[in-house]
C-alpha cells in the first residue's frame, strides 16, 4: 500500500458529525433484519467509535441470523447483539441505522422513530427525513463497514484483531473478495486488515461445521432449480431462515450458464428475494424493483439485490405466487419468453 490513509472518498464532516453527537448516553445501533457481514461488522465498528466518545452503544437485531458463517462471525468474534422485541427504543437518545435506509422496508425500526444517523452504501432513498442528523450514504463505496473504518482510521481508533477479523470478513463477502462492487477504498481497506485480523478466527467463521438440515436444504434448492437460457429460478418455498435465499442464490451463480440467478422463498408468511448478475453493470437494483413492482420493497446495488414480498396470508401460499409473478417479470424483462424452461439436475432414480 502506497499511501496509509484510505482515500477520502466524500465531503463528509466526521469530525463536525462526532462533535454534534457529544453528550448523548446511549445508542441504539441497528443494521437491516437478518443481518449479513457487511451489516454487523459496520454496526460494531460504530459501537466502539462512539463508545471512545462516552456514548455505549446497544446493537439491535432483527430477524434472525440464519446463515451458519454469520452465526460462526457473531459467536467467535462475540458480536453482542440484542433481539429487536427485548428492546425499547424510548431507551435510547441516539438511534442509528447502517447498511439500510428509514423506509428501505428490511429493517424493524419502528417506521414512526426518529433517526439520527443514516451510514450506507445503497442508493439514497428519495423519501429520506430532511431531520437526519449524520447522513452519510455512498452508494460509490462497495460496503457500509468500510465507511466505518474510514471513522475510525481518521479518528485515529485502534482496531483490535476482534474487529479487524469482523471488518475483513465482511468486506470479503460483500464484495466477494474485492471482485464485486468494489471501489479503491475497499481495495485500500482489505490490504491493511489482512494484516491486522486473526486468521485462524477468520477460517473458523468462513468453513463452520453445518448440521444435516443445511445438505438437505442444498439438495432441495438444487432440485427445484429451473433454468432459462441465462437465468436460474429457484423457490425454495418455506425457508427455515430468510437470508437461504442469498446463499443459494450465490451458490447457483457458479453455474456455467447462469448470467442471472433469482432465488425466492418464504418465511412466517413474508416472501424474500434474491437477485444476483455476472454482468457489472446489471443494474440488479433497479431490476428487482422493476419485478417486485407495488408487491413489495426492494434494493440493491449493480450485481446484487433483494426484496421482501408483503404477507398475503400467513401460510405464505402467496408468497410463493408472489415468486411466480416476480419471475414471470424477470423473464420478459430479460427477453426470454421464448426460452423453454428445464431442471439444473434430473431427479435421482
Ligand atoms: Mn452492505
């Protein structure tokens, strides 16, 4: 690395935004439900900024932390996070929000509550409160935990190997090892955390021990798995936690004929989507709320989105409808109407 400090990649006032934030207890710091990496690693990172300026932060969490790596991150690492319904947000006199967006719809802050600090990396929403204290959304930066070492770097914060190995693994995953959406401030970022994070800890978050249901839930995807030309499906139907639909979208995305993949299932009777492109400038985002249309909320970024589906009935047979109607959109949208549709595997015996 040619030069220490990660470049500055907004006009953002840090320094002004800390010194605002002066004198206030306790923060409740939340991320998108069912958290990823990127979310947590941020949120973290934003705990112990503004713990050395004598605000102790509380990480809020909701959904659920389905996927066996997340789990792995949050327990080796001891990322303490709080259930959102065994929280009061009246508690607090600091709320912030990173990685998503008030109204983005995948968070479970109360839509009435007041935000004071907005950090992301998504478009900005045009709907945003103008009341925002610390606004800080670039959606030219590949993921919102490097906006938070940027912090902490210019504040001069040492980062322990706990959190260095949080920050790396996410920026690993997010951006698929600086392959996917990544800007030189993350190119920048990952060069100094390898040398800062511990990692055997890194290896024991990445490759966890998985119980048999996690194979069977591969098998499942993998025999429901259609293909369109260039575009996979796949409806997992009921999920046993939401953020499947990601990791099977991924993992479908190595498939030699695939360009896109759209992975949907649901879960307590609210659909999810999964959206992924090769192409670099895909425009995921705006695809997936192109499909999804006034069935649901969506966001992304070029190559990678997702939305939620509202609750039609409880037992999510509409959710499932909803797929079909979201994937019947991708396909016209991507011009393959004509393409006849086959299985990824035949059935065994
Ligand atoms: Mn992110």
């Amino acid at each position: 690395m040619s030069d220490s400090k990660p470049p500055e990649t907004s006009d953002f006032d840090l320094d002004r935004a800390l010194a605002a934030l002066r004198g206030r207890k306790h923060a409740l710091i939340c991320t998108h439900d069912n958290p990823d990496p990127d979310g947590m690693a941020a949120m973290e990172g934003m705990r112990v900024l503004l713990d050395r300026g004598g605000t102790r932060g509380t990480l809020g969490l909701g959904g659920i932390i389905g996927r066996a790596e997340n789990r792995a991150m949050v327990q080796v690492l001891g990322i303490p996070m709080v259930p959102m319904d065994r929280i009061d947000p009246g508690n607090f006199d600091l709320v912030v929000l990173i990685d998503t967006q008030p109204g983005a719809g995948n968070n479970s802050l109360p839509t009435d509550l007041r935000v004071d600090v907005v950090i992301d990396h998504h478009p900005q929403r045009h709907d945003l409160p103008f009341d925002i204290q610390w606004c800080d959304i670039r959606p030219a930066i590949g993921a919102s935990s490097t906006i938070v070492f940027t912090y902490l770097r210019r504040c001069g914060v040492p980062i322990d190997k706990r959190l260095a190995t949080a920050f790396l693994y996410a920026l690993k995953t997010e951006t698929r090892d600086l392959a996917r959406e990544a800007s030189p401030a993350e190119r920048s970022a990952y060069l100094e955390l390898m040398g800062l994070a511990d990692h055997e800890l890194l290896q024991r978050i990445a490759s966890p021990k998985v119980p048999r249901e996690h194979f069977a839930a591969l098998q499942r995807a993998i025999a429901r798995t259609r293909v369109v030309g260039k575009l996979l499906l796949c409806d997992l139907g009921e999920l046993d936690y939401p953020d499947l639909v990601a990791e099977v979208a991924d993992l479908l995305q190595r498939y030699q004929g695939a360009r896109w993949v759209l992975c949907g299932g649901h879960h307590q009777g609210r659909g999810v989507l999964s959206l992924r492109t090769d192409h670099r400038d895909g425009g995921a985002g705006s695809v997936m709320k192109a499909i999804v249309a006034h069935d649901g909320t969506a966001g992304g970024h070029g190559m990678i989105a997702g939305a939620q589906l509202a609750a039609k009935n409880p037992r999510g047979a509409a959710t499932t409808e909803g797929f079909v109607a979201c994937a019947e959109r991708l396909v016209a949208q991507l011009g393959l109407s004509d393409e006849e549709p086959g299985r990824l595997v035949l059935d065994e015996g």
